[in-house]
C-alpha cells in the first residue's frame, strides 16, 4: 500500500502540486516525504 502512495499518484501529485509555494523546497528538504522520523539537521556550508 505504501509504494502507490510513494512512488503512484498520491506524494507525486501532492508535490508537484504544492512546488511553487513559498518555503517549500527548505521544507521538503528537512522533512521525511512519507513515513514519520525527525527532521534532517540543515547542512553547513
């Protein structure tokens, strides 16, 4: 059930959806894209 929801329809439609949203791309940087786990720390430069 998992991979159609990934890999399918429902997390692609939902980005590309949502990609020209202000502060988007630092979210989806830092967050998991599905299963829940705590954020990515920011790399430093």
């Amino acid at each position: 059930m998992s991979y159609p929801l990934i890999g399918g329809s429902g997390k692609r439609l939902l980005e590309r959806h949502m990609a020209d949203r202000p502060g988007r791309a630092e979210y989806a940087a830092r967050t998991s894209g599905f299963f829940p786990r705590p954020p990515r720390r920011p790399r430093s430069a």
